[in-house]
C-alpha cells in the first residue's frame, strides 16, 4: 500500500474500532525498526516526529530518510508532525511532504487557537495533507513541548464547535492522560471521548499512551480512539537496549557498533510490534 494520507488511516481505524500505533521515532534507526514491525505484523502505522527531532535532523535529511525506507512498503503508513506551536516548522514540514501535522496551539485562549487552526488546515489542504487539533494541553513535558500543570477542560459545547469550525481531521482531548511515565494508573475520562465521538464522528488521538493498562487502550479505542500515541516507551527502549549492550562490551572488551546497531533494532522493533498486537490492528493493512 504505501504511504497514504493519515484520514485514511484513521478514519477506518475508528470505524472497525481499532488503534493504530503513533509512533515518535529518532533518529534512522528508529524509523526503520517501526516500520519493520509494522510490516512484521502487516498494520497500518503513523510514524511521528517530534519539533525536537525535526531540528536536530533537520527536515530535508528526515523526509530523505522517509521515502527510501518507505519506497516499495506494502503496509498503510502516514508521517505525523506531533505537538507543533510553531508555525514555521509546520509549514516547513508540509512543503517538504509530511502527511499531517499537529498544530498545538493549546497554551493559547480558545478563540486564537480555533483562529490560527483554521490557517493551518487551509494550508494543510493546499499539501493534501491533514491536521490534528487540540485546546488543552495534555499534561507533561515531551521533546520541550507542554508544560506539568493541569489544563483546563473546555466545555463538550467549546470542543464540539473547535472541531466543527477549525476542520481538523483528528481530535487530541485532555481525558486525565500525560505525557511521560505515569507515577500511578491515571483514571481516564473515557465518556468525554464518547460524548465528542458521538457528536462531531471525528478520530479521537489519545495522548500519553506509554503506561496505560490494556483494559484502558481497549475501552478508549473502543470509544473511538484511533490514533494512539507512544513516544516514551521508545525513548526507553532505545536508551536502556544501547545501555544493556554497551556495559556487555565493555566487560568483554569487545567493540563492534554493527551488532550495537542490530540489537537495539530488534529491541525497538520488538517494542513496537507489541503496541500494535495491544492496539488491536495486527492484520489490518490493506
């Protein structure tokens, strides 16, 4: 199948009630395990960049990366500017061919975001590209983006007319979730994604999706949570699988970076093969 417009993916994620794993790789490593696991598994996946990543990459060597890996893959795949306030790199990033983006104009009021938001999915549109929306910040810091105070939750009304009138394909609610790991098993607001599903039929992302419980990922996706989110756990991943071989090395004295390499991509694939089992969308590319 191939790279396909993120709607695609998550809209008939939603409709049979599957998540599909947004996933927030690295570096080429990383991008390359996930995508491998999807393949394995033969799932649809959303391939995330952070603000973060995209500056220390750079855009160009990133998309560069992104279509030799992707050139000839026969799973649904989507590349995901996650948490973005910054209007340049967004534009940046959908002149160079992203599939979507996150316009994370959270910290502002309301009325201003729902007004910027709206400029975005116009210049989305003008790339074939999609936009996911949010106006309230999702508690914890990722990548330097976000802030550890709890938001504000916004009424249904104000949340229903953000999605209605802004025109974002997917909806990023604050449901108790948190970026980063979890102290404790958070209580989830899981009605406020039925309520908004209910009344505007748009994909809810979750958020924070590193440390929820299996029975939190099946009840929210089966809500309408389409888009899952993982960054975190990849982080780890990757740092503590580079951590294990190199202390190994060290004590055998034995240094070779092409085994570093092989191991860690088995780790981060291994990794990311099991959110999708979790997530429900093994099997479900087309």
């Amino acid at each position: 199948m191939g790279v396909v417009p993120l709607k695609e993916i998550v809209d008939r994620a939603m409709a049979e009630r599957y998540g599909v794993a947004a996933i927030n790789i690295v570096n080429d490593l990383t991008l390359e395990s996930v995508l491998a696991a999807a393949v394995e598994r033969r799932s649809p996946v959303i391939v995330q960049t952070s603000v973060k990543t995209v500056r220390s990459i750079r855009a160009d060597v990133l998309i560069a990366m992104w279509k030799a890996m992707t050139a000839g893959i026969e799973v649904p795949v989507s590349l995901h500017l996650d948490h973005c306030p910054d209007r340049a790199v967004i534009t940046e990033c959908l002149a160079k061919g992203w599939n979507s983006v996150l316009f994370d104009a959270s910290l502002l009021p309301v009325e201003e975001n729902l007004r910027q938001t709206i400029e975005v999915v116009a210049e989305a549109r003008a790339h074939g590209a999609h936009v996911e929306g949010e106006i309230e910040a999702i508690k914890g810091v990722e990548d330097d983006v976000g802030s550890d105070e709890d938001s504000r939750r916004q009424s249904l009304e104000t949340s229903v007319r953000f999605v209605e009138t802004s025109g974002v394909d997917v909806f990023a609610p604050s449901i108790g979730n948190a970026h980063g790991v979890y102290s404790a098993t958070p209580h989830l607001d899981g009605q406020r994604v039925s309520d908004i599903v209910a009344a505007t039929g748009v994909p809810i992302a979750l958020h924070g999706g590193t440390g929820l419980t299996d029975e939190q990922f099946t009840d929210l996706i089966s809500r309408g949570c389409a888009k899952v989110n993982v960054s975190t756990a990849l982080k780890v991943t990757y740092m503590t699988s580079n951590l294990a071989f190199l202390r190994q090395a060290e004590e055998n004295d034995k240094w070779d970076p092409p085994s570093l390499f092989k191991h860690v991509a088995a780790d981060v694939t291994a990794m990311a093969a099991g959110y999708i089992d979790r997530f429900g969308s093994a099997g479900r590319a087309w």
